[in-house]
C-alpha cells in the first residue's frame, strides 16, 4: 500500500478535480503491474494496473489507494466492473471515496460478485494525501492553504516593504512545487504593487496555478507581470469603472462584489468554479482576513534563521484585531522539517 501511495502522489497537481490514485497487482508475492491516474478525464490507477496485468490478473490481489469508482457519470468506465471481469480475487483499499456517488458501494459491488474485499490500510496516509479532493467533494469549496515565510522574529518584511528574499533557495524550490499542485494561488493588491510577482511554478513540468489578485479599487498597474504572464489571472474588485471594462477586453476575469469582500464567499465561488486547491501568498493582512474569516485549511510557515527587529517591520499575520492566548488559533499534527537552512512549520487548523 505504500508503494500505491507513493504511485498516486506522482500525479500530484496534476488530477484536480479528481483525486491522486495509485494501484498495483501482487500475485505469488511478486507485483506483477502498477500504475497511478494521471489526471481528469484518463484511465483510472485501477484500469491501467489491470490492462498491464492482463491474464495475469486472475486469482492476483489488487491493492489501491482509494475505492474503486462504481458510477457512470464520468468519461471513463467504472473500475468495478474491470475489477470483477479480471478475475481478480482480493482488493486492499486504503480509505473509502467520500464521493457520495460512491462512499461504500464500490466495496459492496465487489463483495456482492465474490470478491474478497480488506479497507483502512494506511487510511491516514491516503486521507492526508488527497485532503484537498475530501474537501472538494464534500463541502464543494476549495482546501486552502496559508503559506508565510518569515524570520525567526516572525517579521515578513522590512518597514520598507523589502522582502526579498527571506528565506533560501530551497524553500523557494519548495514553494514553486507548491504553486504547481495547486489549483490557484490567491494574493492581494498590495503584494502585486510591492513585488511585481509572477506567481507562476518555475519547475520542470510544473503546472502554473490560475493567478487571483484581491484588489478592491482596481489599482493593478497595466503592465503588471501577472497580467501579462500566461496562466489565467482573476481579479476580485468592487470596482466599476472604464478600466475594469477595458482589463475585461483583455481576457482577464473580474469577480465582482458589492460593500466588504467575504472571503467565505469568494472560496464558495471557486469551488463552483471547480477548482479544489488554494494557495494563500500575501501579506500580514491578507493571512489576518483569511484566518478571521476561517478558510484556512492547513499553514506551512517557512521560518528563516534571521532577525530584522522593528515594531515597524511586517509581521507574519497582522490586522487590527487579536486573540486572547485562549481563543488563538491553534495548529494541530504540527510537523517540521529542515529544508535547507530554514525550517518548516506544517499543520492544520482547528475549526
């Protein structure tokens, strides 16, 4: 089942809305095919395995990261009934689909034809792998994470607004990859005037998230690079104005609103959009708003070994609101890793 697992994470970034499978066939203790889904709209992990296996597959077990699909209502056909016609005679899941198209008949369906059937196998590690697709396709709104990198003081930049670059090269890498398994990247204005970013994966074969720049008065520059630069960008204003008209003609996408924005409502609007996956990169207000207003699935700090000092410097979450020590926020199955010479906070949390 790890190695299912570590076959599914392959696709990473690249299945949305779908999730990350991975499936192999063992018989007489040898794997005798594997595969992982690609992404929307191909085969199934499932359907690959049992093609590569062929007449192999009879009496073999098959072990997959995720429930196999029993519904139609898809492109590809349902992964039981492949499963049932091969033959094959057990089936270890490691956690039930909470599509409610499926949640449990895919496993009735193969126990109903004889198939001996055995789920929760690293459950925990598959429910951590696709978080975002459980989210999606229960709640249809997007799993968001706030991604801060900051000094060991927890300042983000300068009183200058300088922030280039606090941490190192390796977590810059690290947040490249980021931005290629996600789905969108959200910012705001502020952080498009200061920095000019791109916001795009520069990896190889990464995949450049849909750019989404909060700015209420519609103050982007023209030229801004993230205007200019392939992929989608969208801009959330209030603003209604010849230049609105004119940036539409352009193909940018404007999501409007009246009064204050709720960030509630904006993530509800991409998830009717279809997209699964948020990545936060803004400023202290922008995280502030975002953590007030709850949509805040998981944090990934990145901490720097530096101190700038200042009352004046940008701390890692601002606005003009705190929490008492009982009401903070607080961070569950927090991990740290050492990337480079900085380290990672990673946690989810606690609603």
């Amino acid at each position: 089942m790890r190695r299912a697992l570590r076959l599914a994470a392959k696709a990473e970034g690249r299945t949305s809305p779908n999730p990350m499978v991975g499936a192999l066939i063992v018989k007489a203790g040898r794997v005798i095919a594997e595969d992982y889904h690609r992404r929307a709209g191909e085969p199934h992990a499932e359907a690959l395995a049992l093609e590569a296996a062929g007449k192999r597959a009879g009496g073999a077990t098959l072990y997959v990261s995720l429930e196999p699909c029993c519904h139609t209502e898809k492109k590809t056909p349902p992964c039981t009934r492949e499963i049932i016609r091969s033959g094959i005679k057990k089936v270890v899941i490691a956690m039930k689909d909470p599509n409610p198209k499926v949640a449990g008949r895919g496993i009735d369906e193969l126990q109903a034809a004889g198939i001996e059937v055995k789920s929760g196998v690293l459950e925990k590690e598959a429910l951590r792998l696709n978080e975002a697709y459980i989210k999606y396709i229960t709640e249809k709104q997007p799993f968001v994470i706030l991604k801060v990198a900051m000094t060991l003081d927890g300042k983000i930049a300068t009183p200058t607004g300088e922030s280039k670059w606090i941490t190192g090269e390796k977590s810059r890498l690290m947040v490249h990859k980021l931005r290629s398994r996600a789905d969108a990247v959200l910012t705001a204005i502020g952080t498009v005037m200061a920095d000019d970013p791109e916001l795009t994966s520069r990896i190889k074969r990464g995949r450049n998230p849909v750019r989404i720049v909060i700015d209420p008065e519609l103050e982007i520059p023209v030229n801004a690079k993230i205007l200019k630069t392939p992929p989608e960008t969208i801009i959330v204003t209030k603003a209604d104005s010849i230049k609105a008209k004119n940036i539409e003609k352009t193909g940018i996408k404007l999501i409007k609103y009246e009064a204050n924005l709720e960030l509630k409502r904006l993530m509800r609007k991409l998830g009717e959009m279809g997209m699964m996956s948020v990545l936060i990169e803004g400023g202290s207000s922008l995280a502030a708003h975002a953590l007030d207003e709850g949509i805040v699935d998981k944090v990934m700090f990145f901490i720097a070994p530096k101190i700038i000092g200042g009352r004046d410097s940008y701390p890692a979450v601002g606005g003009s609101m705190f929490r008492l020590l009982g009401d903070a926020y607080r961070v569950r199955d927090l991990r740290v890793k050492r990337i480079g010479e900085d380290f990672l906070l990673e946690g989810y949390i606690e609603k």
